[in-house]
C-alpha cells in the first residue's frame, strides 16, 4: 500500500523506534515527515535522520523540538506539520518516560512527572490528532507490555501508560466517522538504552527469558507493525497490540 501524499508525524523520530519507523515508511512513497525530538541534544541526531530520508528516499522532512506535556508544545507540533506540508495524515507517538522504583519510595514529583510524560502528553497528542488529522488518518501510540505484568517496581510507569488505552478506545469511537483508526502498540521490552538504564545485569536477563527466544524486542521487531497499522491494518481500530514475543499476555 502505497503512502504517496502522505505527511507523518513521529515523536521521537530522532533515534531508536522513532527513526526506524521513519525508514519503514519512506519507501512506500511518503514524501513528508516532521520528526519531533524532546531533548536539544538530539537535534543533531534528527537532522541526521532527515538527511537520510531525503537522500536515500526523497521525503522531505522537517525537525520539530519541544515538550509534549505542554499541550502548546502539542499544538504548535501539529501546525508546523500543516505549515510546511499542508495536511496531516499520521501520527505516531513514540514519547514516553520509564521509571523503576519501589512503590513506597516514589514522590509526588516523581509521579506528576511521569503522569505528564506517559498519559498527559498521550492525550493532548490523541485529541490534537483528532483535530487536525485528515480523514482516513491513523494515529498509533507506543505503550508497554507492562500493561499486562504482575509485577512491581513499575507502578507509575505502567500506571501512567493504562490511561491510554482508555484514551485510545474513546477516540477510536469519536474519530471513527471519518475513517480515522486509533491504535496502540504494546513491545515487551525494548533492546534500547530506554530500557538498560532502570535494570540491573540479573533483570535483564530475566527480561530476555521471558520471551519465546531468550532475547529482548528488537525495535525491528516493531517498526513492521506500526507500518501494518497505518496501511493495509487500518481496519484495526480501538486496540492494543502486544507484540512482545510471548513475554506476557492477558
């Protein structure tokens, strides 16, 4: 299915998931991304990832840094994407922030924080979508396989990811009418220094066996199937999908 007069937007587009999945999309015609980074230090890595879009697959591409927690942040976001492209057809939300800690120790900072990174930034980013997506727009979002651990440590992380499912599922039913599909994603996890980071030698390699192959999700492993979502699996819609290699289910 070809993406020819498309225009994408990626948060976290810079690295990681968010450029791969940039690359996933290129070669099926999409002229134009807008790559959405958080943190000045990688502006020099979006850049890079919209060079090679333009010389490797002539899309057009334009960075956008900000702060999605603000619903400004949001909005300015989407209106640099019409400004330069005139429309936008698809939006994926790769933004999100992993905290691993006992329950009893985590702060009242600590969770604002993590609720404005994980569920408030998801929502403003759904309902803008809705706003100014063209009809037969996708919008996909990156969750956790957490969502469905009995686990701890991951209280607020996951906590804050749940509500999107919900957010999901009403927008699913509001955008419907025009042709719009909202999904999310559910990786188990990501072989990614977004993981590395919380986790210990001993964690990490029960991570690894818990999947069907002794090995953490490859980013790989997930491109594909946002792809799916935003083309010929666009008749998805209100879901999320676990795709972790068998690291949990419900």
């Amino acid at each position: 299915m070809s993406l020819a007069g498309k225009s994408i937007i990626i948060t976290g587009g810079a690295k990681n998931l968010g450029a791969l999945t940039a690359f996933e999309l290129a070669p099926l015609g999409a002229p134009s991304f807008t790559l959405h980074y958080h943190s000045v230090s990688d502006k020099e890595k979006a850049e890079a990832v919209a060079k090679e879009l333009k010389e490797k697959y002539g899309s057009e591409a334009i960075i956008f840094q900000g702060a999605l927690e603000n619903p400004k942040e949001v909005e300015a976001l989407f209106a640099a994407t019409k400004s330069a492209f005139g429309k936008v057809d698809i939006a994926i939300n790769n933004a999100g922030m992993v905290l691993k800690k006992p329950f009893v120790e985590i702060t009242e900072k600590e969770y604002d924080v993590m609720f404005n990174a994980n569920s408030k930034s998801a929502f403003f980013f759904i309902q803008q979508a809705g706003k100014d997506l063209a009809d037969g727009g996708k919008i996909v979002t990156i969750l956790t396989s957490l969502l469905a651990a009995f686990t701890g440590f991951y209280s607020v992380y996951a906590g804050s990811k749940a509500p999107v499912e919900h957010f999901c599922r009403a927008a699913a039913k509001e955008f419907g009418s025009r042709g719009i599909s909202v999904n999310n994603i559910a990786p188990g996890p990501m072989d990614t220094p977004f993981f590395y980071g919380q986790e210990t030698p001993e964690s990490t390699e029960y991570n690894k066996n818990a999947s069907m192959n002794g090995k953490l999700t490859d980013i790989k492993d997930i491109a594909p199937i946002v792809k799916f979502l935003v083309t010929e699996g666009w008749w998805i819609n209100g879901q999320t999908i676990f795709a972790n290699g068998a690291y949990t289910t419900r």
